[in-house]
C-alpha cells in the first residue's frame, strides 16, 4: 500500500519525506488556504520535495474552465496529479486530461457507481471519502470494500483506490486488509500508527537495563 499525506504543510511534508515512507502528497483548496501561502510557490515546494504524485485540485466546476486550470497546474511540475471533483464535467476533464498523458484525481467519490464512472473516464486515482461517509452513520470502509472487488473483476480498470477523509489508524489497517492501493492520511494520524504503550513501555525497561551496566555502545 502507497502512503500519502494529506497536507499542505510544506514543513510537515519534508519531515515526514525524509523518513522514506512518503509515496505522494494530496491538498486541496482548504489546506492551501489555511498554509496563508501564494498557492503556486507551495505546490511547487511540495512537488520537489517528493518524486510520487502531488494531487492539486481544480477550483473551477465547469469543463472548460477544469481543463484550463488542470493544464495550468500540470505544468508546474511532471508529477502534479491534477484533481477534478466526481461530476459530469469532472469526468469529462478527467478523460480530456488523462488523454494528453497527465494524471488525474477524480474526488469526491461517495458511491461505488461513482467509483466505477471515474474508472471508466480513466481516472488515475479515486478518492472515496470514508471519514465523511462515517460522519453521516455509512460504513465508509464497507464502500472500500466494494469498489476493490469491483476493479478486480476487470483487468481493463487501472484506477488506483485512494482512501481518503482518513480519521484513525483502524481506517488504515481496513484499507490495507480490503487491498486498498493507496491511503491518504493527515500526519497526525501518520505518527499514530506507531505508538502503542507496550512499545514505550519496553523501551523504557530496556534502557533502564541498559544503563545499570554502565556500559556504552559509543562514547
């Protein structure tokens, strides 16, 4: 499974790029904005400091004006992955734009016959948003579930499933079980899937062992 970060925290990005975990990068409109930075300056800082896919997302909702802006931002950097919300003029964009050879994410997704339309448009990713499903008493996972079974039934399909609206490290495990391509997920929740009190707790003791022999591995 690809691990993405969902941020627009340039900062953050480079801390967590340097670990080697980091496969891509997703922002969005409302993380740009709460960077209060030139919106271009940090997508570009962001598409040199990680080689994988880089999602910005268009702002404009009407076919036209999606393939004028999804141009504009391919040609910041070659691994900008140009995202279009899940709307006929979304998928429209989308099969314009992956014809002339740039990636796209199409978001948005709620429903696995949405999935299955961005799919057909020739979507390189799809993001369905399981964190808001939850929010709203749906299964977010449950969809996850669907739309990877339904891919596989069809070797024609190269969509990637990218989980996104990610809240806790279970929404990753599940994804990682249901086979999943990729997960997006907030750093915050990045550093989660490492803690667990029996790892700090065994730490501890082994340094405190540690240091009761006075010795030093190196001075």
């Amino acid at each position: 499974m690809k691990f993405f970060v969902d941020t627009a925290d340039v900062a953050e990005i480079a801390e967590l790029a340097a670990t080697g975990l980091l496969d891509g990068v997703t922002t969005n409109p409302s993380l740009v904005a709460k960077s209060g930075r030139n919106f271009f300056e940090v997508i570009e800082e962001i598409c040199a400091l990680v080689e994988g896919p880089v999602s910005a997302e268009v702002t404009a909702t009407s076919f036209e004006k999606m393939l004028a802006e999804g141009r504009r931002l391919a040609d910041l950097a070659p691994n900008i992955c140009v995202k279009v919300p899940l709307t006929w003029d979304g998928l429209k964009a989308c099969r314009t734009l992956t014809g002339e050879g740039i990636q796209v994410n199409v978001t948005l997704c709620f429903t696995a016959a949405q999935a299955l339309l961005a799919a057909k448009a020739g979507a390189t990713f799809v993001s369905p948003f399981v964190g808001r499903l939850d929010d709203i008493g749906h299964d977010g996972m449950a969809l996850i579930g669907d739309i990877v079974e339904i891919f596989r039934n069809y070797d024609q399909l190269t969509t990637e499933v990218l989980v996104a609206s990610v809240r806790q490290p279970g929404h990753v495990i599940e994804a990682a079980r249901l086979g999943a391509d990729v997960v997006t997920l907030p750093a915050k929740v990045l550093h989660q899937l490492i803690q667990h009190p029996l790892t700090d707790k065994g730490l501890a003791a082994f340094l405190k062992d540690w240091e009761a022999t006075g010795q030093k591995i190196v001075d």
